[in-house]
C-alpha cells in the first residue's frame, strides 16, 4: 500500500501549480502526490518532463483526479458535449501519460459537482456513462492508464453512491483498466458499513481517498479507521491510500468543496505540513503500507 495527499490541501484552486509540491511532499515522507488533471492540459511539455524528473529524483509516484466540467460530461445528453467529454479525455490522458501517472480517479463517467437545479435522469446518465467510460478504456490502457471511477455522495453525484453501484458500472464497462474508487467522505454519508463497502469493491478497488467526516486529515475525527484497515488488509489492496484533506475556504476548491469555515484552526504553512506529517504516520500504523 501507498500511502499520497492530494496536493490541493495548500491551495484554493484546481489551476494551482502541482510541480512545486512534488519535492515537499517528499520531504514529509509521502511516497504518491495526487495532482489536479483540471488544467494539465495548459501545461507545456517542458513543465511536464520537469514535474516527472522531479518526481524520479525525489520518489515520488505521481496520480492524477479530475472532476470533470459540464460541458466535458461524457454522460450527457447532448452528443456534442459527449464528443468534447472523449477529445478532452484524450487529451488530458496523453497529458497524464508524460508524467508517468498510471492512475486517474474521479467523476469521470460524468461531471462535477452536479447542478441539481435541474431534473436528473440517473438511468439514462448511466447509460451513457457506462458508454462514454467503455469509449476512452482502451485508449486509456494502451498508455497504461487505470480510470478509476469515484462513487461519490448525494449531494455532489447522482450515478454512483455505494460501492455496491460502483461495481455494477464497472461490470458493465467490462474493461481490466476500469476501476472502483471509494472515498471516506462519501462513504461515511452513503453507505451501511465501511467493512463492507470494501470488501463489496474487493478486487475492482483501483483508488482510495480518505478524509474525516469534515474532510479534516485522517485522525483528527471520527470516521472508523480501525475497521477500514482491517478491510484494507482482507481484500488484499495494495493500490494508493490518498489523502484528501479540505480545510480552507475560498476559491472554486472552496466553493466546489462547499467549505464555509476556516478548518485550519487558523494554521499558517508549517501546521498544515505539521498536521499532513501526523497523519501520514497515524495513516501506515492504521491502515498498513
Ligand atoms: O472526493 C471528491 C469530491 O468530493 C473528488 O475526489 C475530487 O475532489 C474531485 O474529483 C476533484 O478532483
Ligand atoms: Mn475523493
């Protein structure tokens, strides 16, 4: 098991730099930072072979997520939107590809977060989503890339919230390189047990994302970490266990995240570091890696 964070923790944008944090993440003993893929695609191919050099000299494995926008829904109704959805996918997957990324994970058989202020039509969405996921598989796969399909809450995704659907859609896609991804935050609004949630992923789990309730760092609250460890091990995972704190307000991370109050505790740079370090180790003793 690999135990990264997600680099947006610092920051309150999904345009930020991610090349910066590769050496930082290093030095507070991660081995995966996982980057935005929202903006990879504006990065030029010298940033992008200094970001993977760096990522070689400091051990670093890099891994990718991305909610994707509305009008690159690869579930949507519009044809012509379906047809933006797969030329962005191609693009940011032969973008992902330069930096050696074996792995992207998020909405990605759909868009995010959902505008509800419209009616949703789920089994339709699904549809063209197991479609649109079965569309870019293979052009996925032929750069070694897993498309790791995040089962997300009510309130952010409609498609897929339990695990239980999450494996039903990748059945339905049917390809090696599509996979489960599970979230703690997510988990903890949607699903019965977290054991359980794990094991009904079993060996389609590609990606796993943790987070307090709050979206605080693993260990400051009360998700059951004890349980999910033991699942961990019993399904024998040994993918990527990324972190994925939100605790600042402000910019579209803040707004998309939907965080209204400072979950910092006021911490200038160095406690973030100082609490991402803590949990990091809190995270190998519970979780294993
Ligand atoms: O859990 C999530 C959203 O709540 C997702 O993993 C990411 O934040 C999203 O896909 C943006 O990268
Ligand atoms: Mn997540």
């Amino acid at each position: 098991m690999k135990h990264g964070i997600y680099y947006s923790y610092w920051e309150h944008e999904w345009s930020a730099k991610f090349g910066p944090y590769v050496e930082k993440v290093a030095k507070l003993g991660f081995d995966v930072i996982e980057v935005a893929a929202h903006h990879i695609n504006e990065y030029s191919d010298a940033d992008l072979a200094a970001i993977k050099q760096s990522a070689k000299d400091n051990g670093i494995i890099l891994t990718a997520g991305i909610g994707p926008s509305k009008t690159k829904n690869l579930s949507s109704p519009d044809a012509d939107v379906r047809k933006a959805g797969k030329a962005f996918f191609e693009q940011t997957l032969a973008n992902v590809a330069k930096l050696d990324i074996k792995s992207i994970g998020g909405a990605l058989h759909s868009y995010w977060p959902v505008d509800y202020s419209q009616p949703v039509d789920k089994v339709g969405d699904r549809a063209r989503g197991v479609e649109g996921i079965h569309g870019i598989a293979d052009f996925a796969n032929n750069l070694g890339i897993n498309l790791c399909i995040e089962v997300l809450n009510r309130f952010e995704n409609h498609v897929l919230n339990t695990a239980a659907e999450g494996v039903a859609f990748v059945k339905d896609v049917g390809k090696p390189n599509v996979k489960v991804m599970l979230d703690t935050f997510h988990m903890n609004i949607e699903e019965d047990s977290f054991g359980d949630a794990i094991r009904t992923a079993g060996p389609l789990l590609g990606h796993f994302h943790t987070g307090e309730s709050n979206r605080r760092v693993p260990g400051k609250g009360r998700i059951p970490w004890h349980e999910i460890g033991l699942a961990l091990r019993e399904i024998n995972y040994t993918g990527a266990v990324v972190m994925e704190p939100f605790v600042k307000t402000g910019g579209t991370i803040g707004s998309d995240i939907r965080v209204w109050r400072d979950l910092t505790d006021g911490a200038d740079e160095a406690k973030m570091d100082e609490d991402a370090r803590n949990s990091l180790a809190f995270s190998r003793f519970v979780l294993g890696g």
